[in-house]
C-alpha cells in the first residue's frame, strides 16, 4: 500500500510505531521544503489511512515516532540553527494534535540519528553524537513523559558507520547499531540489550555476515520476542533483511529478505501489536522515492506450549502461510495459539484435536524455530 504519492514528490525515512489498532508513520518530505517531517495514522490497524500532517517544515533528517495509550511522541534531528540538534514533540490524542516542539540536546557538536522507544513509564532515547574528534552512541531516558531527561550514558565504543535504533519492553531495553567494530571493511549489524532500563549494556551479537555493507537498522521488542530488519546491498540492489529472536536474543533464526528483488529499498522501520508485526520502508523505483507497507498478522506470536490433553471434534487442515527458512516442513507437532501442543501423525499437516479456527503452529524437524501456520475447517 503506498502512503504517499507515487509522483515527483520527494518522500523518504519513514518509521512506524503501533499501539492497539492506531498505526502512525513519519517520514521526511520535500513538502513544503526540504527536510518536512510528515505524520501520517490509521485507526483500523492499517486499513485505512487519515490525511498527513506536517510535525517540523524544514531542515530536519531521521524521524522516529513512539506510541503508548493516548501519548504519541516523534523525535528527529533539525540543523536550523546551524548545529544538528534533538527535538521531540508530543501528543496526547493518539496523534490528533499535537503539542510544541522540545528540544533535548543543546551541544557545540552535533547530535544525529536520534531513536525513541517508550515502555511503561519510561521513555529511551539514543543518538549518534560526537565527543570531541570522537563518535559515539549516547542514551537518554525520561521518566516523566518526556518533560526532563536523565542523560549522557556511553553505550559504544569508537567507531565508524554508527546508525542506531533502540526498543524496549519493561526493563529490557535493546540497542541495534551498525558499525566496523570487529574490523571488517564494511559495517554490519549489532545489537546489545539491556536488563536494568539502560544502566548497564551487554556485549554486542552480531546480526548481519556477509561481505556487503549493512545499515539502516530498525528494531522492535514484545515480551521475550525481539524483531530486527536492516538495509543489504549484497545482492546489487538494497534489499530489507530480517531476524527474529524469541527468547530475548539469546538465539536468532535465520533472515529473511522482506523487500522486492528489483530495485533500491532503504530504512525499514518495525512495530509490534499484539501478534501483527508492522513494517515500512522507502522504495526507490528509478529516482522516485515512496513509502511501502507490510504487514504479518501472526508475526509476534508466543510459542509456549503446554501438552494438555485435547478431545477430538473437529477435522482441521493446517495451511503454513510463512516458513522462517524458506524450507520444506516435515510437521510433527502442532500448537495452537493458547500454547496447547496437537501431536500430528506422520507428516501431515492435519490434526483432529478439536480446536477452532484461528492462529496455529507447526514444529518442523528440518526448521529452526517455530513456523507460523493457520488452521481452518
């Protein structure tokens, strides 16, 4: 679905955040002058869209926006005055109006790349910011919806090609970055998480392994669930990747590619509500830039299983509608969405245990990880 103009107008860095069925976009624009951050929602989980609204006119780069009950917030960079600095503005309507402008850094070096997340009470923020001849990634968190900010925390190390993106859930906060930290030519994706709202960071883990240049990251976090999309230019053109990790990012399963093969795709962007995963990014057919969505309703599934036993009722076909390998399956177990194991003889993916129609999943024993599938009558 494209949300904006498939014209001469000049549309790029779009972010996504969701809470419940209100979806909102940002994103730069050249409307009504080079470097408008635009707001864009829908009310219906992403079946319908309401008009854009401007949040900032001019001279700003990478938006991001955050959303928690009624409070939306979208943070960006804006070099108005002559140094790049932080601004952030609120809203307390769900992103129907919209409060003044704040702005959060005030420093005789720049600071970029801002990113945002919001949990409980909480709100993170990061930036690439610049210490002296040195770059690094700095934090801040706000424990008032965002009227003082607690700031200043080191997470990196120096060195190059630093692009950041962080989200949390509770205390567990995590950082993706890109960078050449372990000494490869081009940058790859990292990530470190946090276990005490930002106190202290863990080791980086490395998403991203070819011999291309990574960037661009985006994450998302729902529980024990950890959602990370980035921008590879292995294959010639600039494709959207993705992983997932369902145990806090312990282990990873393997990436998908989620953009077309043809032509450029940049800066994906990911939200979570309840199972759906949300994903946008800018596609650049020829010289054209535009804003493409996608959705995967049973995403952000919970696979916790419990092997009560079932009474047969009902005859249901399991119909797999997303392998996260891209395998042949081989189904010896069904669970259902309550988490209740469906042993399933042989390699049939048909089950007689009674349960209704809805969302489902299948254990293969040629996959890694759990495979999204939907039973129906």
């Amino acid at each position: 679905m494209w949300l904006t103009r498939p014209d001469y107008r000049q549309s790029d860095r779009p972010a996504v955040a969701v809470h419940d069925s209100v979806v909102h976009v940002v994103w730069l624009d050249s409307v009504p002058a080079s470097g408008a951050v635009h707001h864009r929602r829908s009310v219906d989980a992403g079946a319908s869209w309401e008009e854009d609204q401007v949040i900032c006119n001019s001279g700003s780069s990478n938006p991001l926006v955050a959303a928690t009950g009624s409070l939306v917030y979208v943070v960006w960079s804006n070099n108005q005055s002559g140094n790049d600095e932080i601004f952030i503005r609120r809203s307390t309507d769900e992103g129907l109006t919209w409060e003044s402008a704040s702005q959060v850094t005030a420093d005789t070096e720049p600071s970029w790349n801002p990113t945002i997340a919001v949990s409980e009470s909480t709100i993170y923020l990061a930036w690439e910011d610049k210490i002296g001849s040195e770059y690094n990634i700095l934090t801040a968190r706000s424990t008032d919806a965002g009227r003082s900010w607690i700031r200043g925390l080191l997470v990196t190390d120096t060195f190059r090609f630093q692009e950041c993106y962080i989200d949390a859930h509770g205390a567990h906060a995590f950082l993706a970055y890109t960078s050449d930290c372990d000494g490869s030519s081009d940058p790859e994706v990292f990530i470190k998480h946090s276990d005490d709202a930002g106190a202290t960071w863990s080791p980086a883990t490395r998403l991203s392994d070819d011999t291309a240049q990574s960037s661009d990251p985006a994450v998302a976090v729902s529980e024990r669930n950890v959602h990370v999309a980035w921008t590879d230019n292995r294959a010639g053109w600039s494709h959207i990747y993705y992983r997932m990790s369902s145990d806090r990012g312990n282990t990873w399963h393997a990436e998908l590619q989620l953009s077309p093969d043809s032509f450029h795709s940049y800066y994906p962007s990911l939200a979570l509500a309840g199972t759906r995963v949300h994903v946008v990014w800018m596609y650049k057919p020829w010289e054209i830039r535009n804003i493409v969505y996608r959705r995967d309703p049973v995403g952000n599934v919970s696979t916790l299983q419990d092997t009560s036993p079932r009474t047969p009722k009902q005859r249901l076909t399991a119909r797999i509608i997303w392998d996260l390998r891209r395998a042949d399956v081989d189904c010896r177990l069904v669970v259902n969405s309550a988490g209740r194991a469906i042993v399933v003889p042989g390699g049939a993916c048909d089950n007689t245990a009674g349960s209704p129609p809805g969302v489902y999943f299948a254990l293969g024993t040629r996959t890694r990880g759990a495979l999204k599938i939907i039973c129906v009558p």
